[in-house]
C-alpha cells in the first residue's frame, strides 16, 4: 500500500505546479498554454526531486539493516566457534575417560585371568593329592573316615547347609576291608545298602513293590546340586528308593522298568511328588532359594487318569511351581506325543519348569524346549568330556553352556566323581554340578517323621516300617542318634 505521506507530499507538488502555472499566467502575462507547460516541468522536477530523495533515504536505510546483519552474523559465528571449542574439548575428555576406563578393564581383566589361572592350579594340586591319598591305603584311616558316614545324623544333617562337606569324606572313604577306594557307586552302596535284583525275579520284585507302595514304604533321598566354582547347594534332586518287607533298599534302576509295566508306576510318582511337596515347603521356611527335582516318568504323562490326579495335586500346591521342577528324560521329550504334548503344555501354563536328564547326545534343540518349559539340562560329565562329541553334535560341548543360556536353560553337569572333572568344566562355563563327589544321595524320613524320641512309637511305625528285626538295617538305625546334634536345616530336614 502507498504510504500516506508519499500521496500528501504528492498532493502538495501538484498544488505547487498548479500555482506556479497560474501565477504566470496572471502576473507574467504569459498565456494559459505556456502557463501549463511551466506547471507540468515544475511538477516533473519535483517528482524526479522525490523519487531520488527517497532512493538515497532507502539506500542509507537498506545498509544500516545489512550492517546490523552483517555484525549479528559475525556474532552468530563467534558463538559456533566457540560451542565448536567446548564440544572438541568434551570430545577430548571423553575419549581420556574411555582409555582411561580402558586401561583399568585390561588391568583387571589380567587380574582375573591370574586368579582364574591359580584357582585352576590349586583344583590340579587337589586333585593330585586326591590321587595320592586315593593310592595309600593304610589300614588305619579306615575307621577314622567312616566315623562320620556311620552316624545316621550326618547322612541327612547336610542336607538344609549351604556349603558341601569337603569331597575326601564323602568320595575318599574305602569300605572296612580297607582295599583301594572304591568307585563312588560302590561308596554310595557302602553307605546305603540296596538289595539288588540280584536273586529276585521280577513276580517277587513286582510283589514287593506292591506291598511296598500299599504300606508307605516308597521314600526318598535327597542329591545336592551345587554352584562351580562355589560349591554351595542350590537345589535338590529326590532320587526314588523302596523298602522292603527286611527294610532294605532298592532302588530305582531295578524295579522302575517292572513299576512302568505293571501300572503302578502312577502311584510311585504320585507318592514321590507328594514327599517332594512336604520336603520342599520345610527347606523353605528357612531358604526361600532352594529348590528340589522332582522325576515323572513318560507313562505317567501319557497316562490321563494318573495325570488327572498330579495335576490336581500340583494345582493345589501352585504357589510352589518357581522352587518344584519336574524332571524328565530325554527320550521322553524326543517322543513327546499329542496327548502328552497337552499334559506338558497345562503343566508350563501353571508355572512349573522342567528338567531333562538321562541325555544321551547334545543334539539339543534349545529353542524348542525353552518353548515348552524347559528350564534346566542335565548332561553327564563324561559326556560332556568327550572329545568325540565335538564331531558328532551340532556344537561343541564348550560352547553348550552359552547357547543354553541365551535361551534361559541352565546347564547341570551331573555324574562328576573327581576333581580333574571340576577343572575341565569350569572351562566350559557350567555353572552346576551334581555327582558322588559333592555327596552321595542321602535319605530322607518321610510324612514328618523325627529321629529325636519325640515321635511316637505307631508314627514311627507307619513311616519307617517293621523294625523289630533282629539285624537292624541303615533305615531302622537311623532313629537312633541323639537329638542334640540335630540342629539349623538339619533338624527342618529330619523332622520332614
């Protein structure tokens, strides 16, 4: 729009002109047409006048603003140069803080590696001088050894402590015959005698396990699994034995193929969940961290009826499902078939994890059973020692433990009898170990039975069986130590 002050100062040279033009005419005596001529060059000359004043007025105007551009530029970039300076030295810190960091991670990380490398150095001194004790055989540290085994109290006194009892008096002690250290199975029947089927055929095995699950003479015992390096107990697996009528053990690798045959194999594994139940809610009242394997087998979870029932009884006791994992075979996952898929998938849905033991090769797909559950794999030391494996599986065994880990599975190195064992798995980053060498299985008095006098006779009866024999048996012996030595999670897991 035309400023007002551009249409007065036009009005005005018009009235200029237009009396320049008349005072001419009426004074000069000059005609009206030479009068206009002179008025329209007044009015060109001050239009021309106008238009150059305010070009110069514009011009002057346009470079002040270009000048205060110019200055608010050369501000704008003293203030770039200056933010350019402070973001270099920051940069420059940073990268000091980072070597500096650096540095420190290298130096410790070297310190590690020297603590790793001595560590592995004091397991092959152990293990050297296990060796060496293993190879003497004097006739006189043989009653000193089985000092403590012989004692009922510190077979299942261990079982609430966190820390494992050293591994020389559990693996080292040879039988009174004070021969060369036997193998840890032959240590473990030392310890607890288990009849064999040896001189029974399976109509008098199949008898007494009938006789034994209708008199509540199905118990349990308990193997620690520990922490590598640590050796602490984190869970427990509840390993399966049966008295018979003398109170003698037998246990599960002789009568489980004729339970799963018969039928009755439902009704051990309903009474071993309900022992794992009761174990288990007594070794939390004073560890909430502890947790106990608790095995099924297939047929039991093929079988609806059975199932029916264990899933009844597992619904009930839901609130245990992070500490309770069932375990399996893996023969059992390989065949897993619509129905038992079913049974497996209502088991996951409730919070219960599973476990796969009596792995046989590491072709493992890990993605697949952390789907279903599984939480847990139990490999055998030797198999995961073997160097053939590392030709014959998918992966190698070193790098098992890091795969199972990325899809939430702990690898269980189970069976480890010696100290060399330790040393190679702690190479192959497992983190639990299982086996003779941390402790045998150990038993476990069921339906809350005490070895303190304070049960009474008929209670004592019903859980521990006929014990009047004349040649008492480990069972019936075990009520006798004195109370006073039953302390901590040893006197929880005594009186379960």
């Amino acid at each position: 729009m035309i400023r007002i002050s551009t249409i007065f100062i036009a009005i005005w040279m018009v009235l200029v002109a237009a009396s320049l033009g008349l005072a001419l005419d009426a004074v000069a005596g000059i005609s009206g047409t030479e009068s206009a001529i002179v008025a329209l060059t007044a009015l060109t000359f001050l239009i021309l006048y106008n238009a150059v004043s305010m070009r110069l007025r514009d011009r002057s105007d346009v470079g002040g603003q270009i000048a205060d551009l110019s200055r608010g530029t050369a501000d704008l970039a003293r203030q770039v140069a200056e933010f350019g300076r402070r973001l270099a030295a920051i940069e420059g810190r940073i990268a000091s803080s980072n070597s500096t960091n650096s540095d420190r991670i290298q130096s410790v990380v070297g310190e590690i590696n020297e603590l790793g490398g001595l560590v592995r150095q004091l397991a092959s001194t152990v293990s050297t001088h296990e060796d060496l004790l293993a190879g003497a055989t004097p006739p006189s540290p043989a009653p000193v050894a089985r000092a403590e085994p012989e004692a009922p109290i510190d077979l299942i006194a261990p079982l609430g402590e966190r820390p494992v009892a050293p591994p020389p008096l559990l693996a080292a002690p040879p039988p009174p015959a004070a021969q060369p250290r036997p193998a840890p199975a032959a240590q473990a029947q030392a310890a607890h005698p288990v009849q064999t089927a040896n001189g029974r055929n399976q109509t008098q095995l199949l008898a007494t396990l009938r006789s034994a699950i209708d008199e509540n003479r199905v118990d349990i015992f308990l193997q620690p699994m520990v922490t590598l390096p640590q050796r602490k107990v984190r869970f427990y697996e509840a390993v399966t034995r049966v008295r018979d009528e003398r109170d003698q053990l037998i246990a599960a690798e002789e009568f489980i193929s004729i339970a799963e045959a018969s039928g009755l194999i439902g009704r051990v594994d309903n009474m071993v969940m309900l022992r794992c139940v009761q174990v288990l809610r007594r070794l939390m009242v004073r560890n909430k961290d502890v947790g106990v394997f608790c095995n099924v087998a297939a047929s039991t979870l093929g079988n609806s009826t059975t199932f029916a029932q264990c899933l009844d009884f597992l619904e009930a006791n839901r609130a245990l499902a992070p500490s309770l994992v069932l375990e399996f075979k893996q023969s059992t996952f390989r065949n897993l078939g619509p129905a038992e898929s079913e049974n497996l998938a209502a088991l996951a849905q409730r919070g219960f994890r599973f476990s796969i033991d009596h792995v046989t090769d590491l072709r493992i797909e890990p993605r697949e059973l952390a789907d279903r559950g599984v939480r847990f794999i139990k490999v055998p030391a030797t198999l995961l020692l073997d160097p053939r494996q590392a030709s014959t599986s998918d992966i190698h065994p070193s790098d098992l433990s890091d795969l199972l880990g990325r899809f939430g599975i702990d690898l269980i190195a189970e069976r480890i009898e010696g100290e060399r064992a330790v040393v190679d798995l702690l190479d192959y980053d497992v983190r639990f170990g299982q086996g003779f060498l941390f402790a045998p299985p150990r038993p476990l008095r069921p339906e809350g039975a005490s070895a303190t006098g304070g049960a009474s006779p008929n209670q004592a009866q019903d859980i521990q069986g006929s014990n009047v024999s004349g040649t008492p048996s480990p069972g019936a012996t075990s009520a006798a130590p004195p109370a006073q030595r039953i302390t901590g999670n040893a006197a929880l897991a005594r009186r379960i």
